[in-house]
C-alpha cells in the first residue's frame, strides 16, 4: 500500500504510523524518517520550498513504486511538505513497514536518496536578518548516495 | 508548447510559463535550451550554463538528447533540492 | 545524548521524539526503528521475552555509546521491552537523531544489527492453541548483518 | 561464585541461579562449562552442545576461552534473540 501527498501542513507522525500499520499483523518493523529544517547555526528564519505542482506527485509515486517493487513492504507512505518551513519544523516523510527489519531500513534509505535527487523541489534561504538568501545548492554527496543504488544491487 | 520554469531559472528569465510556438530546426532539449539562451537576455541568464539545467518534458525528467516532438509541457529547472 | 531503557511497559514514540529534539536546532533527520510483534501466520497469541536484568541496560547502553562514538548524531534513544508481548505490540525503539541524513540511517541499522546479537534477551512463543510455544532461534542473518559493521568500516 | 542461566539453559538445567564453590582445576569458561556438563543431568541437558551455548562474565560477554580469575558472576543462556 503505497500513500504518497504533497501538502503545505506539517504531518503527524504517529496518525501516519497508526493509519499504515492498522489491522496489519504481518508488521515487523517499522521506520519513519523525519526530515527537519535545520537553523544553519541561527542564519535560518526559514526555508522556502517550491515545487512543481503537476509532477511533485507523480514523480514520488514513481519512486515509491519503484521502491515497493525493490524490497518487501507491507506499505509505504510518503509526504513532503512545500511553503516555508521554519527550523525545526518538518519537511518530509518517509514510514516503512515491512516483515523483516532490513527492509524497511533500506526503503527508508532508497527513497530518501531519490527523494532528493528526484523530486521536483528546490529550497531557498530565508535569512534572520530579513533578507532572501540564495538557493540552496543540490549536493554532490546526494547524488553519490542515489548511485549507491545503481552499483550495488544487493546492499 | 508550454513552457514551465522553477527556482532560480524561472527568476532570471523573469516569469514562471509561457506558451511557444517551436520554431523550426528545435528538435531536441538541448536545441530548445539554446535558443531560450539566444533570443532575449532573461533567457541568456537562466540558460549560460545548460549542463546545469534539467529538464522534464510532460512531467517527466529528460536528459538533453530527448526529442521533443509530441511534448506539451517542457519545465526547465536547476538540480533538485528536496527530501 | 543517549537515553536507554528497559522496561515491561509500552512506550510512546512520538513523544520518546518530541523529547529527543526538544530545543534542537540543529537537527535534519530523525529516525525510528520500532519493532513490532507479528502474528506468524496467526500462530502466534504472544512472545515472552526474558532478559538478565542485570545486563541488558548495561550491555544496550556500551552498544548505544559504540553507536554515538561511530556516527556524527545529535542524539539516540533507545527502549527495549521485556514480559510478554502481543501481536502487533511494539517490542524495541531506536530513535537516532542527525544533522545529516545518512549518519540517523546508519545509526538505526547499526544499533538494531548489535541489538539483536548482543543484547541480551530470549523470545519464547506463545500459541494461540494455548500451549507454550518454542524459544526463537537466532538467525544466522542476524549475525551476518552485524559482521557488515566489520567488513565495510565506511558503509 | 554466582551463576545465572537463562532461556532454555535455565530450563534444561532447572534452574535460574546457584552459587558455587570454583573447583580447583577450573580456569576458564570453557573448563566451567564441561564440569557442569559433568555434574549432573540438568548440567549435560543444558550444556550438551557447549559451542552453542554464550557467556557472560560480570555482565560483560566472555568467549569460553575467557579466564574466571576474579569472576563475581558468571551467565550461561543461548544465542541472544531480542530486538
């Protein structure tokens, strides 16, 4: 069962966690990833997040897809949030279910990596001193992370 | 076509879609990316480093090398920030 | 900061959460493994788990601080239940907090691969014809999952 | 010298803890682990298959070639299964 949603609210966890795991009794483990704005040592007032509306969604539902097919889920649900976001405050989430521990540990992980290096949104800086920072710049480290992936079919 | 722009691209050529006829000879993202960075300065800006730029064509991503007969929803935008 | 515990009653995850990145400013990602009792193609009524009092805090505590000393986090909790355990009813909780993404990950697959072969706890299975089932037997995969941490220092 | 058994060695021995004198001659887990094998029948039910069996010396895990000089407490019990 996979649940994908694009939303300006913050999520709640344990409401996601309770509706993906109701009447399963086949859940083993269970892993939620939260990403949260960090306040980049106080210059953070907020992050901006933008999206492309039309395929936001069908790109995660891509992901997620390719993801349930990759390891055996009992279900998947995904959420990412766009708007500004102020430190501390959610951006994404990532729950998995699954049987056995590893794979839900290695779907949060995947989905995570594309998620990042996929999903159409982009970041900016809002800074505490009341001006626009810049955008923030997509990572080389990310892009290594997704292509963990691709070299190695089996970790 | 229409034509979609995000994040910083869509500040420097100053406008977030537009609606374009392809003009002949434009086959591919890459042809198209050229010739948004030569017709006006907004497009001159957002495109000076087409490596950098990404692409989808109906909602979803293509590299450069795609053609573009039968799009119609090209999106150009920097790399993904995300997750 | 670590917190480790082990106690009979269940625990509360979003607030075990809210607790870990109360004024954290510095937090990205935020994990949680929680482990859950399944029903073994409903076989199962409960598992009871036995553990040496006297050991496990310690013993879960050296891992949670090899843990810590491993990855770059913010914080990681970690509860474990002992007593008898229904279907569906949560069993342990690693929660890792991270400025990065990968280092909660990694911490979370690595705490759960030490839990399982050096915490030390036995699972014994209750069956729902009502009779006393048998002591879980440890998985050879557990063991190999927890060798990777030996093999691969990077991973 | 205190020793604690657990899950199916408390079983098969038939008991959870004892305290014992440390017979002269016995100097490591392994050598504890043979003469309580030797001793009676729940010592040969629960430690017929020494190579199974793990230890814990002072609540730390001790490998059976591990000595028992100084040793206040000593655990026996199957591979462990939690998490």
């Amino acid at each position: 069962m996979i649940t994908v949603r694009i939303q300006r609210e913050p999520f709640d966890v344990q409401a996601e966690a309770t509706l993906l795991t109701a009447g399963a009794t086949d859940v083993g483990a269970l892993v939620t990833f939260t990403g949260l704005c960090r306040d980049e040592g106080g210059r953070l007032l907020a992050l901006e997040l933008e999206h492309y509306p039309g395929m936001a969604l069908e790109e995660i539902t891509r992901i997620a897809e390719e993801t349930e097919a990759r390891f055996e889920l009992e279900g998947l649900t995904v959420i990412h949030r766009h708007g500004l976001v102020a430190p501390g405050e959610q951006i994404v989430l990532v729950l998995a279910a699954a049987s056995h521990r590893r794979a839900a540990l290695q779907a949060a992980d995947f989905m995570m990596d594309y998620l990042k290096t996929r999903a159409p949104f982009w970041k900016r800086e809002h800074l505490t001193d009341g001006t626009l920072g810049d955008w923030v710049q997509a990572s080389a480290a990310d892009d290594l992370d997704a292509a963990r992936w691709q070299r190695d079919e089996t970790s | 076509m229409k034509l979609l722009y995000f994040a910083w691209v869509r500040e420097r050529i100053g406008k977030a879609e537009e609606e374009i006829a392809i003009p002949a000879g434009i086959e591919t993202v890459s042809d198209l990316i050229a010739w948004l960075a030569a017709r006006d300065e907004g497009g001159a800006r957002a495109f000076n480093e087409p490596e950098v730029i990404r692409a989808a064509i109906d909602r979803t991503h293509a590299s450069h090398d795609m053609p573009l007969a039968g799009a119609q929803e090209v999106a150009f935008f920097p790399p993904m920030t995300g997750g």
